[in-house]
C-alpha cells in the first residue's frame, strides 16, 4: 500500500496520470482545480500556466488550470511537485470567481428572462416565412 502526501493549498500534485492545484484544503478534503495538458479548445475558465518554476517542472506549454472543473478530493496525493507561485495562484482564484459568477448568471432564477418560446403561436402565424422581404 502507498503512503499519500497531504497538500496544503496552493501545492500542485499528482495523483496517477493526473495534475491537480490545490485551492483550499478543509481537513481531510481539497478543493482542486486539473492541469489539462494538450487541450483541445480553449475554456473561458482556462489559465495558461507560465514562469520559469513551471517551465522546470515542464508544466508550460499547452497547459493550462481548468477553473470551471473543480472539485473536493481526497487530500492524498501520490506526490507534491512544487508549491505555485503566488501571482499565479491569484491569478487562478480570480477566474475561479469569475466563472461561478458567470454560472450563477446562467443557472438564473425563473422570470429573469422571457423565452421566445413561452408566448406560443399568434393567431393567423403559419409557420416560418417562406420568401418575401423580411418585414412582410
């Protein structure tokens, strides 16, 4: 049986093929945000991973911290690589924030906005417009 690490925040672990940053630690639960490496399209949550300590630990690149995939772990990690530097970790926390207000925004309460949908058919409306100018 392994021996798992516990992280404080602000570490970036490892547990098996998967990088994590650690945001806030709450006894024996982390909050944690994945490194994606190689990604394919670009997130609105997303952090490019920068500095010369990353660079080192050959986490730059195409890498960037998924802020909109949090989630509380276990805080046991087969291992600590480094502790992020501290522009970066605020750096990370502000588009932590950024996207649970931008979700808080899109969940919305009911009657914030009116859908099309909801006003049903008017009277005489045959479908959509064939043809003809716009405003006939």
């Amino acid at each position: 049986m392994r021996t798992l690490a516990p992280a404080s925040a602000g570490d970036v672990c490892r547990r098996g093929a998967q990088h994590y940053y650690v945001l806030a630690v709450d006894g024996v639960r982390a909050l944690c945000v994945p490194v994606i490496f190689d990604r394919t399209y670009i997130h609105r949550a997303d952090v490019s991973i920068w500095g010369k300590r990353e660079k080192s630990f050959r986490l730059v690149g195409s890498a960037v911290v998924r802020c909109t995939e949090q989630r509380w772990q276990k805080n046991g990690w087969d291992s600590r690589i480094m502790q992020a530097n501290p522009a970066f970790m605020r750096k990370i926390l502000a588009s932590f924030r950024r996207d649970l207000e931008a979700q808080a925004i899109e969940a919305g309460g009911s009657g914030l906005y009116q859908s099309v949908l909801a006003r049903g058919p008017k009277l005489g409306d045959r479908g959509r417009k064939k043809g003809g100018s716009p405003s006939d």
